[in-house]
C-alpha cells in the first residue's frame, strides 16, 4: 500500500470527475453559488491531503459526496452564512433540458435545507435510500421520511404554481 497524498494525475482525475457533483450537493445545501465554490475548493484540497487509500472508484466517490455534505453542514452552521445571490438569478444562468425543468429546481431549492440534499442524492445522484442515508449521516427511516415529505411538499408546491399560471391565462 501507497499511503499518503494520491498522484497529481489520479487527483486531476478525481477534480474533473467530481467536481460538478460536489458543486451540485454543495449549492442545494447553501443556495449560494460563491460559497458551492468554495465548499468545492474545500472538497478537492481535503482529497489532495487525505492519507487515504482508495479501494475503488465508488470508495473515492462516497468518500468525495460524504465530504460534500459534512462542509456544506458545516458552513451552513458557521455564524457568517449568508445569501447574496437571490436563487432566482442564479437559475436564470443554469441551462434546463425543458423549460419545467427550472421550476423544479427552484422548488427543490426553496425546500427546507433537511430535504435539498437527500433529495439531491436520491433523485439527481441515484443512491439507494440507504446509501443516501449513511452518506448524510442520518438512519435509513429518517431518510426516507425525508424523501416522502419532500415529495409532498414539492407536489402541493408545483400543484399549487399550475393552478396559479391557469388563472392567469
């Protein structure tokens, strides 16, 4: 076994692989694209450092996803969060294959921060429940209460928004 720091080409690999997932888990946490950005420095200076040996690609990729989250965690919690950049002109930058696409994204967003990221890695990443779970460090019931009140809470949201665009026609 190696040990230590990865090589630059491993590790170039691993930024290129990664880095929009991480930006992804990182932005539905702080809905903020300035610090997604520096969660994913963050992220990719943490891998560069870790003594870890990867035994598989998908051991370095939960390992990326579960640092994702706990530095979103953390600089969601930090005393100087803030938002400057209102969501809605952020996703005006953002390209959807469908125009629905960008409405959803704005509800996911505008979900309690508990939702964003299970629902992130369920839907958008593909995690089984379970793994999703341990990857957010909560238990496997927690998760799926989670997924189940987001999936309500997003269908009144967009059952609510169709109605409104009917009335205004």
């Amino acid at each position: 076994e190696r040990g230590g720091p990865m090589e630059d080409n491993e590790f170039a690999a691993a930024v290129r692989r990664y880095t929009n997932t991480v930006y992804r888990i990182a932005l539905h946490s702080c809905k903020n694209p300035a610090d997604a950005e520096d969660i994913v420095q963050n992220v990719f200076l943490k891998l560069y450092r870790t003594p870890t040996d990867f035994e598989s690609e998908e051991h370095l990729r939960r390992w990326v996803i579960r640092v994702a989250v706990n530095e979103s965690k953390k600089l969601v919690s930090s005393a100087w969060f803030r938002k400057s950049v209102p969501l809605e002109d952020y996703a005006q930058t953002l390209e959807f294959a469908a125009p629905e696409e960008s409405g959803l994204f704005l509800a996911v967003m505008e979900l309690p921060k508990r939702y964003r990221v299970p629902v992130y890695l369920y839907y958008y990443e593909g995690y089984p429940a379970k793994e999703a779970a341990a990857l957010c460090g909560i238990k496997v019931s927690t998760m799926q209460t989670r997924l189940q009140r987001a999936r309500e809470k997003l269908k009144k949201k967009l059952c609510d928004g169709e109605r409104e665009n009917i009335h205004e026609n």
